[in-house]
C-alpha cells in the first residue's frame, strides 16, 4: 500500500515545486496540488493499466506455455491491481479535498464515469497491446514513449480554459477533446477540485464523456477479438 502511494506522491510534488511553483502555475490555478492530484490520479490508474497489461503475457510466458487457461486473465489481472492502487489514492485525495477545498455539490456520477472511460479504454488498449508485444516486443517499450507523450495531452499540470482553448482553434480543440482520458481527467477535476469558472471545463462535457464510453465499448469488443485471434500462436512465439 505504501509503495503505490510513494509514486504518484514524489510526482506531485515535482510537479508543485517545479511547474507550479518555479513556472508559476500555482498562481494562475486555485488549490493546485488539488487540481493536479485528481488528474495524476485518474492517469496514473490508466498508465498502470495500459503499461502493465502490455507486458503481462511475455512476463507469464512460462505459465502461459505449461497451463491451458484463458490468457485474458493476465491482462485483466493488471486492470484489478491498478484498479486496487487507484482506491488506495483516491481515498487519500477525498480527505485532502475535505481539508481545503470541500467537495463539488455537482453532479457526482461524473466519478463513476470517469473511472468507468479509464477501465474501458485502459482494458481495451492492454488486450490488444499484449497481444502484439508477443509478437512485436518493441511495443512495450513504444507504449512507454506514447504514455509518456500521453500524459502533457492532458489537463493534470495546466487547464483547458486557460492554457489551451485560448491558444488553439477550433477543431484542434475538437481532436484534444476526443481524448477519452483528457475527458476522464476533467470530469474527476470538475467534481473534486471545483474551483474553475465557466471556461475551465468544456460545454457538454457529461455528453462527451457518455459518448467516450459508449465508443471505449465497441473498441473492447474488438480488442478481445484480436486478441483472442492473436492468442493462438503465444505458446509457439514465447
């Protein structure tokens, strides 16, 4: 329990001193360990899904190649254990909340919801992503690159409101707002950290979010698919 805390903790506060402190961000965002601790949250739960998932079949390679069992299981099993640390941290983030900011009378089912994008997405993308770093193991590693990328495409460390609507047109804010996490992300901020004005978060962001899921389904379905096709070859290729 204290080691998936230790992470995400030495992260916020780097990013407090560095960006909030020494870039100024803290002056321009109200309560910004808040604000940035409910989106380091919320990522982290889909980091360690994704990052996990992707090497859980060649990390179980000599399970995998004595015991005929469902291969899913790997994977999901990395869904349950991110999903474990993310309560532990979540927790943490509801008491914190209470002592300063208090808690959004909003609507709360936009934590649920949030929560629900990230297992979807995460789960979708660990299942096809697993089954391709058996046969591709520079996809771990890749995957690495692209969540590193990943994580500034989202609003943890800076708002929507202030630092990307005024700066980019239109449909480059259509195509930042197509990211299911960025979503996730600003649904949980709306909730735990309620500080913003009218502009901080988009128009109709329940809609967006109801739409990301119901999309995040139909991508899971057809991740089992590929992966339940790929699977027919792990023991050769391990």
């Amino acid at each position: 329990m204290l080691w998936s805390l230790i992470r995400p903790l030495v992260l916020l506060l780097i990013y407090y001193i560095v960006i909030g402190k020494f870039l100024g961000a803290a002056r321009g965002i109200t309560d910004f360990a808040i604000y940035c601790y409910t989106g380091l949250t919320i990522w982290t739960l889909f980091s360690e899904t994704v990052s996990a998932a992707t090497g859980s079949i060649v990390g179980n390679s000599g399970i995998i190649k004595k015991i005929r069992l469902p291969r899913e299981i790997f994977p999901l099993a990395t869904t349950g254990s991110a999903l474990f640390n993310f309560a532990i941290q979540f927790c943490i983030l509801i008491v914190a909340a209470l002592f300063t900011t208090g808690l959004s009378p909003g609507n709360w089912l936009l934590v649920p919801l949030a929560i629900l994008i990230i297992v979807i997405w995460g789960t979708a993308l660990g299942l096809a992503l697993a089954a391709m770093n058996v046969y591709l193991r520079d996809v771990q590693y890749l995957v690495e690159v692209v969540l590193l990328i990943g994580f500034w495409l989202s609003p943890v460390v800076y708002t929507f409101g202030k630092n990307v609507k005024p700066n980019v047109g239109v449909a480059l804010q259509e195509i930042y707002l197509a990211n299911p996490v960025t979503l996730a992300v600003m649904g949980m901020q709306k909730i735990i950290w309620h500080e913003g004005d009218a502009d901080t978060f988009p128009s109709n962001l329940e809609f967006r979010m109801l739409i990301v899921a119901a999309v995040g389904l139909v991508v899971l379905f057809l991740s089992q698919r590929l992966f339940a096709k790929l699977q027919r070859n792990f023991a050769q290729e391990l």
